[in-house]
C-alpha cells in the first residue's frame, strides 16, 4: 500500500538549505521567499541510487504488465467488430439527416451516402461476441476478450487523437500512459528497459512523442527497439574497446556524475547515471532476448514469425518475451490503418498481417500462466463512419472508405484483471453515437492504472505550479468490466 496522496520523490536541491542557511549567507528574507516559492514548482526528482526501483502500487494490482497494441490511422470498428445489419440493407442511401446535421468531420462533403460492411459477421466462442471473418484467429479466442463498443475521444485528427489516447492531451509535451505507468511502479527488471516500444512501418502522426516522459524525469521515455540491425542504437561498443573497458569509462563518468547530482539535484543527472548503466546491462541482455530464433518452431508458426523479417508477428512474440522477463509496459505500434478508399483490399490485408499474431499473443499467454498478470490492449485512436468515402491517401478517385469518427469506436481488452467474453457499450443502429455505456478516452486510461493497481486521481506530477495527471480531471474506472 502506497499511504501518499500522489506520487512525488525529492532529491536533495539548492532549493533545499535552510532558513538558517539563507540568513547565514546574507541572503534574507526575499531571496527565503523566492526559494519557497520556486519549491512549490520544482519537478519530482527519482531516488539518486535507481531512479527505475520497483515501487509498491496505491492497492493490490491485478496486471503486473501491459501490452498496448495500437492500430495507427484507426481501424474501422463497423468491419470489425461492430456489426450494423442496417447498414448492409441501406447501402448506397442518403443517411437520414437526423444523424448527420451537425455532424462535423474530417473530409466527408455534402454527400453523406451511408455504406454497409462488405465483410460478413458472425458469433464466436461460447460468450456469442460477434466478429468480422476479417478476424478467424482472434474469433478463436473470443472468450478471453472484453470487447468495448463504446470508447470516444475529444480530438477528430489523426496526431491530436493519437497524443490524446497516449497522454490524455491533444497536444504533445505530457507524458504517456507508459511513462506515467513506470513513474507510479518502476521496473522489476534491472537488466532491461521499464517501456519498450516496438514498431511495424512508419510511425503514427504524434512521432516519438506517443513514447514520451513529457514532462516527468526522461528515465521513464520509452525506448525504441529497432527490428533490423542493432535492437537499440549505440548499445554496441566501439571498434577495440571491449566489455572492460566501457566499465571502466562507465565508473569513471558515474563518479562524476555522482557528484554534480549531490551539488545540484538535477533529475535529469540521476537520469542519465541510470541511463548509462541500463545500457551496460542490456548489453549483455539484449541480444538473448532479441533472438526469436530459440522459439521452438511450433511458436513461431503459432505467431507467424519468419526469423529475421520485421513484422507486427514478431514484435508480438518479442512482446510476450518482454511481460515473461518482467517488463513493465511493452508498446507495439502498427501502421496504415487510415482507409479513406479501397477499404475492401486494405483493411483485408492490415488483418491478415495482425489477426494471427496478437490471437496468438492473447493464447500464449494464458498457456503459460501469463494472460491474468498480463493486461493486453487493443485499439486505434478513433473510430470510421458509417458513411462511404471514395478518396485514397493521395486525394484520388478510388473503391469506397470511411472517414473519421471520434464520436464511437471500439477497443478490446484481455487479461490482467478484466471479464473476458464481454462486450461493454453500444451504439445506435448505424455507429454514429454511443447509446449505452459510454468509455471516454480518460476512463479507459482511468481503469488501465486501475488494474495496474494505480488509483489515477492520485498518480499526479507537479509541473508549471499545478498538479497533473494521465486523466487531467476526469475518468472513472470502468467497474463493470473488472473481474
């Protein structure tokens, strides 16, 4: 149990002398009252020693780690996994206008023609959860799924809505749910990063900053794994200089360090300290971990990995290598998922490329024991209309998509504490809105810390004289879907 009302370490500062200090050097009661007054700003500093030490949780957690599966461009929840049979019978008609007046989008005109799913849906396992035969693997594990219908967002753009899902804001300079989560808990892994992230194709249109520690101490920044050549750039040593001798240099650099940390307090030197001897470790960490090809074959064909080729199956399977090894928060990003045109062969082939592999990743995990301290999410950053788009990427003429849509889309969630075999929310008979269980962006981050055993309310930083958090001040934990 963590008694604090919020988060906050305090390394030693040349805000932290005396009032006798103060008056001893001359300087007196303004200089004393401006020193009170920048304390109240100054940012949390981590412990000097290991700034990324475990740290008890607010309660009991149900998740020691989260995997984050993030679909950049937004998947079409209409395709996928909410079904709308009207949309099938009416396809091609004008939408009724009590749906769109007022409707502001993307890139959707005067023409708002309303358009069914080419793909079929049927009942999978024995909860029934409806899917689309675009996702026959992840049908497979239908019953481990909580299948979330009613998420919305407040940003409609694809980096503004992919900042607001990652850091509760559609600007970037906040932290990430992952930095925020290893601020709250730090590592049980000394030998490897607290938050990994893993990419397959281009990074979505919020850059590094879906990976940021913002504003917290840069030691909670994920680090990004590279899928060709070096795992993690400059963890090599240089041409003739062997293990010995970067520990030489690495103590000789820690001594210094050492010591402008104890003459300033700077985070940011703690920080790199930690940095540096993370690197080392990972060194030697690093390489086993990275090699897939020590999976029998049997899991690299249950995961699709073909042994040296970047793809989402192998970032999967290095994922569930990460959560075995005790790492904190493992991000995949995925990309193109933005299908204005041509959704048909598109979306088809964005399935075919995940489907197999993050069932596999749900199934591995509760084969080993894994999947009920493993929580495992899934999503894009908003959702698509029920409404045909007929532009591609390049503003041409091409077979039909779907615009933006912030009002409602739908994630799933998997293990680490919540109900599998669920669907939670709905929404109206065509998709435009959410009729039943509303899930704001802020409470689903509210419920991630929740299950990580992190009361969100109280995870707080203080920066720029307020205090603030991964929620900002809203969320509710989603209680109803709590095992």
């Amino acid at each position: 149990m963590h008694p604090e009302p919020r988060r906050r370490d305090h390394a030693p500062t040349f805000l932290d002398v005396t009032r006798r200090d103060f008056f001893a050097h001359g300087l007196g009661i303004p200089a004393a009252a401006l020193a009170g007054l920048l304390a109240r700003d100054l940012p949390a500093a981590p412990p000097a020693t290991n700034p990324l030490a475990a740290r008890p949780a607010h309660f009991p957690p149900r998740a020691r780690s989260l995997i984050h599966l993030h679909m950049i461009g937004g998947p079409s929840q209409l395709d996928l996994l909410d079904p709308k049979p009207i949309l099938g019978r009416l396809d091609g008609q004008e939408c009724p206008s009590r749906f769109v007046d007022g409707l502001k989008l993307a890139f959707i005109g005067k023409d708002k023609v309303l358009m069914g799913s080419p793909f079929a849906f049927a009942q999978h396992g024995q909860s029934g959860i409806e899917m689309s035969n675009l996702l026959p693997h992840l049908a497979g594990v239908a019953d481990e799924l909580c299948v979330v219908r009613s998420v919305h967002t407040d940003e409609i753009n694809h980096g503004p809505a992919q900042m607001f899902l990652h850091t509760g804001f559609g600007r970037g300079g906040r932290p990430t749910l992952g930095a925020w989560t290893t601020y709250g808990l730090g590592s049980v892994n000394e030998d490897l990063p607290a938050y990994v992230v893993l990419n397959s194709g281009p990074i979505g249109g919020g850059g590094a900053q879906l990976w940021s520690s913002g504003f917290l101490p840069s030691i909670h920044q994920g680090v990004q794994f590279r899928s060709s050549g070096e795992p993690v750039l400059f963890l090599t040593n240089p041409p003739g200089q062997g293990r010995a001798d970067r520990r030489r240099l690495l103590d000789a650099l820690g001594e210094l360090n050492s010591l402008a940390l104890a003459d300033t307090g700077d985070p940011e030197i703690a920080t790199r300290i930690g940095q540096y001897e993370m690197a080392y470790r990972m060194q030697a960490s690093v390489p086993d971990l990275v090699d897939l090809a020590s999976e029998s074959q049997e899991t690299l064909d249950r995961y699709g990995v073909v042994p040296g080729k970047p793809s989402f199956a192998a970032n999967c399977l290095l994922a569930r290598r990460l959560v075995e090894r005790g790492v904190r928060f493992v991000q995949l990003f995925d990309a193109d998922w933005d299908h204005h045109g041509d959704l048909v062969r598109r979306l088809t082939g964005k399935c075919k490329e995940v489907d197999q592999a993050m069932a596999a990743l749900v199934a591995d995990l509760r084969q080993r024991g894994l999947l009920d301290e493993t929580l495992v999410v899934w999503g894009g950053e908003f959702g698509r209309t029920p409404l045909a788009q007929g532009i591609d990427q390049d503003g041409k003429a091409t077979a039909r998509g779907r615009d933006h849509l912030k009002a409602a889309f739908t994630m799933w969630l998997a293990g680490g504490g919540v109900k599998g075999g669920v669907v939670h929310g709905a929404t109206d008979e065509f998709g435009f809105g959410i009729v039943e269980k509303p899930v704001h962006v802020h409470d689903l981050n509210a419920t991630i810390l929740h299950l990580l055993g992190m009361e969100h309310t109280k995870l707080t930083f203080r920066h720029q004289g307020r205090e603030y958090r991964l929620t900002d001040v809203h969320g509710t934990v989603i209680r109803d879907i709590l095992a």
